[in-house]
C-alpha cells in the first residue's frame, strides 16, 4: 500500500508586512489565503489522501473577523486537512484556537491536531501530531509526541514545529528539535516521516530522507528568495529501507521577495539597474529591498530617483535598504562649471566638495564593502532595524545635499 499526501506549514495568515502600503497589504493578505486554496486543489489532483499543516497556521492571534473566517473557509475541501499549533498559534491560554469563532468556525473536513494522540487518516495510516501547548515551552516540543507509539505495521506521519538543531542558530535553545529520537523512531518503523514546519524555505533542498521541512506556502521574508513551495509526499512501508519515502515539491507561492545589491559608478551601472528592475515580474506581487553603492554625478543622481519611484509604482513595494545604501554624489566637472561662483564662494564650494568625497576616499582605502549577511535577512533584524532612530545626517551627507542643491539652482541638473 502506497500512501500520498501533501505537506505544507507556515501559513502565518494574517500576517502584515510593514513594507506593504496601501492596497498591496490586503491583496497580500487575501493571496495568502487564495494560495491555500490552490494547494488544496493541488493535493486533490495529485490524488493525495490528506493535507498536513506542520504549524504557524496563523501569525498572531488577532485576525479579524473576515480575515479569519476567509482563512477558515478557504480550508474547506473533500480531503482531510490536519492542522498544528505551532509557536505563533499556541495552545493555552488565550489561544486563539479556543475562540468561538475558530472551535465553531472549522469546517468539518479539518481537525485540529490538539494532542499528540495518534489520528486514523485510513486504513492503517496515522498522523501524529505535536502541537505547541503554551507560548514557551521548555523542551523539545516534538520527541515527547514518539512516547506510547510500537511499530505495529501502521504508517505513520509524525507532524511537529521547531528547529532541528543542525539549523537552529541558538545551540543552546530549549526548544531545539532533536534528531536522534527521530532517526530511533523512524529506524524501528513506529513512524515513517517527520513533517516539519518553522523553517520558511524548504529543507532539505536535495529532498532525501524522511525528515523535512516544507517551506511556507508564501514567502514571508527577505530571507526566502523563491517562490512558496509545497511537498508531495508517497509513502511505501513495503519498499526497502531508505526508499520508503520520496518527496516531490511543487510551486504555489506567487509573491516573491527580492534583494537587489548593486554598484553604481556610473550611466552603464544604472540601466544594468533599470534592466534588473524591469526583467521582475509579476511586478504587483515582487517586493524589493535595494542595496546599491556607489559615486553618481548629480544629473546620475536625478535619473536613479525618477527610477526607482516610477517603478516603485509598479511594484508591492520598493524601498532601499537603508543600511546597505550608499551612494555618494558629487558634481562632474561639467557640473561645477555651471556653477559660477567667485572669491569667497567658490572657495567654499571647494571645501564643499572636498568634505563630499570623504566616504569614497574610506571606501578606496578599505576595500570592497561587506556583503549582506544571511542574518541581517533575518526576521528578527528586520524588525530591530525597524525599531532603530534613523541616524542624523554625517558631514558628507550635508556636504553632498548642499551640491546637489547648487547644482539644481545653477539650472545644470533640470530633471
Ligand atoms: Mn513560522
């Protein structure tokens, strides 16, 4: 007997992004749930049995009333849908799976995997979930889930949230999920796959073993660079150890993340940047965060703004990644000679410009700048960077503002 169902976590419905301004947030929110629906409608043409939830089914736990029951009733389908608590929708007090518009509100095809007692999907398949009881639990929230199970010949899909720790960043965590009782379980056949949510992006991206994390369904970060992903998963108790199980995945986002970097010295640089901008598509549901470097002339300048805000009117939302945003901006010798200023001022435009160059001189002597670090891409430093007071403007800053300035009155730069 052959066993298929989908895989799929991390729905987080309800989440907002703070980059998403006016319309794009709700057609975010509402895409979000669309893309549930197709991933149903997917597990029914793939002929799947069932469709796990391994956790983060919603952000937080004050949706509104339509959101969540558009959210409720997109799940509604033929298959059996099995939902996890996972640590942005615990159990325990407050949960919002105790509200009455969610325990009244579930369509009949969903259960709520509330316990780790093992529920019959057919015929000799089980799933077994771990839900998140409280907000911090203090312990690997997936072994406990293996207690009381005997390999008896049943299938089993063991559905938990958390990182493994291989992959979690905090090594000495109390959540971590651990490996060994897992790969024990999975060895003596009490179960036969570990579906896994928490981790956003798919892993592992080779798609071996009976361990994995599907990705969310939307990407949800800079972090995540493709589109949401989906696993189909078969199960074959009868196939020799290590070929049991194979796993396909399968494309269901439609929103995508991207982080644009770039040097910009010059006009060359900036139509590389306008053909970069240009070749995204679909553009209503691409969000860029740009991090561009460099030395442009004023009228270089002008052209990189009227840039990025006609296209930024074509995208979710466009915005430069302040941190990682350099530019410096002098005059070009051209643009000096607009300016026609004699004795006292033109000495001070001098000093001007040589206070303008200050950066680029540093750059120069350091290097190359430093690349973006795989953390900084990272919830919890987007939300930090969020946080933080802008800094005030350096000396260059000033410097170069008050040339651009002179440079736009002396009628040389009319953009
Ligand atoms: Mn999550």
């Amino acid at each position: 007997m052959t066993v298929r169902f989908l895989h799929t976590s991390d729905w987080q419905l309800g989440m907002t992004r703070h980059y998403l301004a006016g319309e794009a947030q709700p057609r975010f929110t509402a895409d979000r749930v669309d893309t549930v629906r197709t991933l149903l409608a997917l597990a029914l043409e793939r002929e799947c049995s069932f469709v796990v939830v391994a956790g983060d089914v919603f952000d937080h736990a004050n949706l509104s009333p339509q959101d969540m029951g558009r959210a409720l009733e997109a799940m509604r389908c033929e298959l059996p849908v099995l939902l996890l608590p996972g640590n942005h929708d615990p159990l325990g007090t407050g949960s919002l799976w105790d509200s009455p518009a969610v325990r009244d509100g579930l369509p009949d095809n969903v259960v709520l995997l509330r316990d780790s007692d093992p529920v019959q999907v057919l015929d000799g398949v089980q799933v077994v979930g771990a839900p998140w009881r409280t907000r911090k639990p203090d312990a690997d929230p997936v072994a406990p889930a293996l207690e009381g199970l005997e390999a008896e010949g049943t299938v089993r899909v063991l559905v938990g949230h958390g990182m493994l720790e291989e992959l979690d960043p905090d090594a000495s965590s109390p959540v971590t999920v651990r490996r060994a009782p897992l790969e024990a379980a999975l060895a003596d056949g009490r179960i036969h796959y570990v579906a896994l949510g928490d981790r956003h992006i798919r892993w592992p991206q080779d798609g071996r073993g009976a361990i994995q994390y599907s990705g969310a369904h939307e990407t949800t970060s800079f972090r995540e660079t493709g589109l949401g992903l989906v696993l189909e998963v078969q199960i074959d108790p009868q196939a020799p150890a290590g070929s049991q199980v194979t796993v396909q995945d399968h494309q269901v986002g439609r929103w995508r993340h991207v982080v644009i970097e770039r040097e910009l010295d010059g006009p060359e640089d900036l139509e590389a940047l306008a053909a970069e901008l240009d070749a995204q598509t679909p553009k209503e549901r691409t969000m860029v965060k740009t991090a561009l470097r460099g030395a442009l002339t004023v009228g270089q300048a002008a052209q990189l703004d009227e840039l990025l805000e006609s296209q930024g009117a074509r995208f979710a939302s466009l915005e430069a990644w302040d941190r990682h945003t350099d530019i410096v901006i002098l005059p070009s010798q051209e643009e000096m000679q607009e300016i026609s200023l004699g004795g006292f001022a033109q000495q001070t435009l001098e000093e001007l410009r040589e206070r303008a160059w200050q950066p680029e001189r540093e750059r120069a002597e350091d290097g190359s700048p430093e690349p973006i670090a795989a953390e900084e891409l990272s919830e919890q430093a987007e939300q930090e960077e969020m946080l933080r007071e802008p800094a005030p403007p350096a000396e260059h800053e000033t410097a170069q503002d008050a040339l651009r300035l002179l440079v736009r009155l002396s009628g040389g730069q009319r953009a």
